[in-house]
C-alpha cells in the first residue's frame, strides 16, 4: 500500500464529505458533535491499475440505532455512487469501508476467448487455479489462500469449462501425495474424463447415497485431521506438513450441480447436513471445497454456505436474484450470453470481470493420460483395487456384477452402485483392462494388465 498523495488525500476527503452528507440525508445518524464522521483513516492503494481512496468508518463507535446492513445494501452504494460522481463500492464484512474509485486507469477491453497455456502458470505457490483473465492480466489463486469455492452459471455459460480447467491445472504438478481428489457428477459425463487418475480416493459419485458416502467419508477424514492437527498444536495443514513426520495431501471436493443433488437429497438427508458441518469447517484442516450449481437457490446456499466461500464465481445466470445468491450483489444476469466464459468473481474481498479460460477436449484427454500414466502411481484408488483383488482371488479372475455389488454395494465395503459397477466394467473394457467372453453368457475377466495394477 502506497502513502497517500495531496491530491489523493484532498479527493478522498471530499468524497468522504459527500458520503457523510449522503447518508445524514437518509436518515442515518452518522456523525459526532463536532459534524464529522464517526472515524475515518484515509488509504491509497493501487489495484489492477486503478488507484482507490478507503474510508474506514469504526462501526463499533456508530450509534446503535444504525444499521450496518442497510448501509451496505446495494440501493445505498448505488445512491453514493450517484452523490460522489465515483463508483462507490463496500469492501469488508467486519467493518464497514467505503471504497471510492479516485482515478480509474484507461482499460483495455476484455479478450472473448483465452486458451490455458499450462506452461505460463504462475510458480510462485502450490495449489494454483486459473481463475481468468482480467483487465491486469492473469489471475491465478492458490486452494490455500480461496478458501471454499462456490460457482454458479446457467447451461453454457462456461461454468462447466472452468472447472476443467481447475481440474487440469492441479493434477498436472501434485501428485496423489500432494493432492486427493474427490468429485461428484450427478450428469454422470462432466468428470467421466478423471475417473481413472489415481488423485480419486474412490470412485466418482453420480447417485445421492454415492454422494452421501463420499460426505460420511471426509467427516471422519475431518475428526482424523483435527486430532493430528492438535497433536502437533497446527492450526493450518501448511503447519501440520511442517511439523509432522508424515505430511497430508490437501483435500478437494468438487461437486457438481449441488441445488439439484440437495433437494434431491433433502435438505434434512444426511448428504447436506453433513455438507454443511464439512463447509464449516474443513478449510481449517485442509479440505477444500468447490460447490457448481446452474440453479443457484436460496434454501441450498444458504447464508452458512455462502458465507463459508471465500471465493465467488458467477457466469451468465438468468435472474439478478440467482446473481445475488452466488455473489451477493447482482450483475451476473447481464453478463452477455454472447461471451461465453465471461464471469465475475468475488476474489480478495473485491468484486472483479474476468474472461475464463478455455481448454479444449483433446488438450482435457491429453492431460488425463498424462495424470493415469503417472510412473509409481497407481491409476486405481483404493477402493477399485480392493475390487479388482476380491474378483481375481475369489472369483477366479470374472467381473461379476452381482456379486461384486454383494460384496462392494451399500451394505458391503465399498458402497459401489449396480450402476457404477457397470459404468466401470464399460469403461475398464474400453480400455482393455477386462476381456470380452467369448459367450454372450459368460462375465468379463480381468485382464493380466489390470491384474497386474494391484500388485
């Protein structure tokens, strides 16, 4: 932060009189005896090219009759942007800062298409994700500075394309010791492309009680972590890793079209009361969360979801109330339909236009068989070699569908569907880890490639 100029100082002083005046006019007791602001510390700062005047009011002195809220609300910000004859913008949760644009730099427009180079990505921290392109360029964050991530857009907005790209950013420099990865795909096609890398701690969940699984998992992941968290007296996995003599992956969780899996679910079910206990307070041990919807809906993002996100992604959504569910204020339902990719995002506490990249099919299967052909790293997790050893060893090498899912469904060890069985005989057979039978009759057998997978 750089030391206030005259003329900026000057600037900023006469925007917080008109802010000040502005509000006596609405009503709101905002002054001391003396006719001043409760208490205000003017800043400089510079910000993707545009300087900034802060003014920090001490919400702690104001009178108790005013409401922080209201003076944060949308219709306020837009009158003090009209009165200041600046854009006017609120900053923080915790206090109540008035942000006035002094002198927006001459911008250049905002590219329509950016293709990701994954050899120009920052190296500057571990976990980088590609969050877009803006005005000053590149904008790459670390899983350990965004917090939980909640994105929302409607279909073909570029929602779907941006998740891809977090995907392929991560998998690509962390291995399965750095980064486990757990996905849930209600449309069965959006992650199809990961299910064999070995980052997976178990099978892509297309159904609610798959889903609901992978929750009761991570929930005792969590309880596991905080007491190795105590243990060391860590308070953050960067600590713990520091501290402790066998280092944890850090843990992400995407889960794709999250309000229809909720109310599919219920919003009593055990998936979403758990999500919501796992969103309160998994970042503390190294659980992140990226939470996809295309119908953002107020009972499923409710105010404990979202204001456990950080980090606010919106395309294109069809209403200024879907905008505000995802970001909190609206905009997002004027995005054009006609930039695919375009996006706001809520990053560092402020509110920004990004162009989201990019990654075609052929590049997302290159990088896929990059990931799977990891030298030392199984391709499986775990529970698929638990799987495939239980077929080799007591049934003689045959994938049987009944009995696996006897063996591996809701009531076994694994909590595999029927469904997901065959979506993995389907996909192993494509592959030529399992053998076609010679008999329409008879099952498919697990291929010596496969076999030898688990050894």
């Amino acid at each position: 932060m750089t030391p206030p100029t005259l003329d900026a100082t000057a600037e900023t002083e006469r925007a917080a009189r008109l802010v000040q005046q502005a509000l006596t006019r609405l009503g709101h007791a905002y002054t001391t005896q003396d006719g001043r602001l409760v208490q205000i510390s003017y800043k400089s700062l510079s910000v993707a090219g545009d300087r900034y005047g802060l003014l920090e009011v001490d919400t702690q002195r104001l009178p108790p009759r005013v409401n922080v809220a209201r003076l944060a609300h949308d219709d306020v910000l837009h009158h003090l942007t009209a009165v200041v004859g600046k854009p006017v913008h609120r900053l923080n949760t915790t206090g109540l800062t008035f942000c006035v644009v002094l002198e927006p730099a001459a911008r250049t427009r905002l590219p329509r298409y950016v293709a990701l180079d994954l050899e120009q990505r920052p190296t500057a921290a571990p976990y980088l994700v590609p969050i877009g392109v803006g005005h000053a360029g590149p904008v790459w964050r670390s899983l350990l500075q965004t917090g939980h991530i909640l994105v929302g857009g409607e279909t073909g907005s570029g929602k779907s394309t941006w998740l891809q790209a977090l995907l392929a950013a991560l998998l690509t420099v962390h291995d399965p010791t750095q980064l486990q990865l757990y996905l849930v795909d209600p449309k069965i096609v959006e992650f199809a492309l990961w299910a064999n890398v070995p980052h997976l701690g178990q099978p892509i969940a297309t159904e609610v009680d798959e889903a609901t699984a992978i929750i009761g998992r991570l929930l005792a992941e969590l309880d596991r972590r905080a007491a190795l968290f105590q243990s060391v007296l860590a308070r953050n996995l960067a600590a713990y890793n520091a501290r402790a003599a066998e280092p944890l992956p850090l843990v992400l969780v995407v889960i794709d079209e999250l309000t229809d899996l909720a109310l599919q679910a219920g919003l009593k079910s055990p998936f979403y009361t758990g999500l919501t206990r796992l969103i309160s307070k998994a970042r503390s041990f190294g659980l992140v969360l990226v939470l996809a919807t295309t119908h953002p809906k107020a009972e499923v993002l409710n105010t404990l979801v979202r204001e456990n996100c950080s980090t606010r992604i919106a395309f294109r959504v069809t209403t200024a109330d879907h905008s505000r569910v995802i970001l909190g204020s609206s905009g997002a339902h004027e995005i054009p339909r006609t930039v695919r990719g375009r996006l706001l995002a809520r990053v560092d506490s402020r509110l920004v236009t990004l162009q989201g990249y990019y990654v075609a099919d052929e590049a997302l299967q290159a990088v896929a068989q990059q990931v799977q052909g990891q030298v030392g790293v199984s391709p499986l997790s775990a529970t698929e070699i638990a799987l495939v050893r239980y077929a080799v060893e007591q049934l003689a090498g045959d994938f049987l569908i009944d009995q696996l899912y006897a063996e591996f469904g809701p009531r076994g060890q694994g909590r595999l569907s029927r469904d997901r069985l065959r979506k993995l005989a389907q996909a192993w057979a494509a592959r030529g880890w399992l053998m076609e039978p010679a008999q329409p009759t008879q099952p498919r057998r697990v291929a010596d490639e496969l076999a030898h997978l688990i050894e």
